[in-house]
C-alpha cells in the first residue's frame, strides 16, 4: 500500500528518498503483476548504475515478485471486477466463500471469508479459468533473479507489541485523521481501500480506532512471522538494538555471502 500518494502516515512511508513509494493515484488500481515489471525495471536499472538495490518488505507477495518471477494470475477482464464484487455484497461473506468453495475449492481452503478482496479476487479468476492457488507453492523457494541476501528482522513478542503501539498513537499526533479525511474527499480505487485502518480511522472515534488499528498490526505482525519463517536462507538479525548496529550485522551478512 506505500505504492499510494496520499496516505503516507497510515502507510509509514519512508521519509528518506525510496524508488516504488508513491507512485499511484488513491483512484487507481494496483496490482502484483504490475509491480513485478516496475520493481525488476528498476532493480536491473540501479544494478546497471553500478549500485546494489536495497529491496524492503513488507508484503511477502510484493516482496517476493519484486525478487523472482513469478508466474502470476491474469487481470480481470473489463467488468469483471464490480461483477464480483456485487456477488459479494448480495450473497455476504459466507454466501460467496460458499460459492467460491464449489468453482474453486483449493482456492477457498486458503482464502478467509472475510477477506473480501481475496475473496473477489479469487471469484473473479475461477470465472477466468484460473485460480487464486497455484498447482505447487512456489511463492519462497531460493530462485532469484539476481544474487540476493535475504534478511529477516527480528524482534522480541513484548518489543515488537510496544512498537505497533508507539507507532500507532504517533500515527494519530501526526495527522492521520485528517490524512484519511482529505483521502476520502476524492476518489478512491477498490484497491486503495484496502488499506490498513483506512475504515477505522475514518469511522470510528479516535481511542477506538486506534484500539482497532492495533489489533490489526498485531495480526499482520503474525502473519509476516509466519511466512518468513518459509524464506529458504533468511539470515536472522536481531533488531532490537540501535539501528547502527543492525545495519553493521547486515553489511558482515553481505561481505560473507561474497
């Protein structure tokens, strides 16, 4: 989601410099398929510069496309899209992972109920001839397509809980409110929607959202433990500690690896 303009302190984006963060209007469309081309552009650009790209995630499907070729689903067809999502919203969250069980059910076994994007997602494949689930979980394996050093942060349970906290009081001292207000005001992609307590923040009141906004970091916290844990030759760092000296382990990983 830092692939949007407009949302940067709900999105956490950077404020140093970084190639890939803002680039699309809240009105348009992302996609995996689409970022896989910008991100190989532009590692292969900064390797031709002579430079070594720095890749940082985030979402383990974003990071894994920017990294590798993936073979990946088509886009929708022309209408498709809304097409599914008023099947959703006329059959309701179970109604329509009811459907998806019957068109698709590898599909369904791996997608949420609700988890209304995925679950359009993967109606809207299943009507293509395609499926949200490959034949084979090629998603981490060791293919790249340049030599890369993956690194893992890692942080303590009750460190990593105080930081989501810290960081989501400070998004709300920073201007969240008033980020997502304007966001609002204008048009905004089904897509772009989908960001982390976008609804939360715009409709519930400020201790609410941000008890609401925790719990879903929380969540997203575990969920990017569990898949990189399946990282073939992540390193392991130990984040906890000034950053300095986080980033001295990561260049000693480098220098190893050749």
């Amino acid at each position: 989601m830092q692939l949007y303009r407009g949302l940067p302190i709900l999105t956490n984006q950077s404020e140093v410099p970084t190639r890939l963060v803002g680039i699309l209007g809240l009105d348009e469309d992302g996609s995996v398929a689409a970022y896989q081309r910008l991100a190989h552009a532009t590692i292969d650009e900064i390797l031709a510069e002579g430079s070594m790209p720095i890749v940082v995630g985030g979402t383990g499907l974003y990071l894994r496309a920017a990294l590798a070729e993936l073979d990946l689903p088509p886009p929708p067809a022309p209408g498709e899209r809304e097409r599914a999502e008023r099947l959703y919203e006329r059959l309701g969250a179970e109604g329509a992972h009811a459907l998806l069980a019957e068109r698709d059910p590898e599909a369904a076994a791996v997608v949420h109920p609700n988890d209304r994007r995925r679950v359009v997602r993967a109606l809207e494949l299943a009507e293509a001839g395609s499926s949200l689930r490959p034949a084979e979980d090629r998603l981490w394996n060791e293919h790249t397509r340049h030599p890369t050093l993956i690194v893992g942060l890692e942080l303590p349970q009750e460190e990593l809980l105080r930081r989501i906290e810290e960081r989501t009081q400070g998004m709300f001292e920073r201007g969240v409110e008033e980020e997502v207000r304007q966001a609002l005001a204008g048009p905004v992609s089904g897509t772009a929607r989908e960001v982390h307590g976008l609804r939360e923040v715009a409709e519930l009141p400020r201790e609410e959202a941000i008890e609401a906004l925790i719990v879903l970091t929380r969540r997203y916290a575990a969920y990017q433990r569990k898949w990189m844990r399946r990282i073939p030759g992540l390193v392991p760092v130990a984040a906890d500690r000034p950053p300095a000296e986080v980033a001295d382990e990561i260049l000693g990983s480098l220098a190893r690896a050749g």
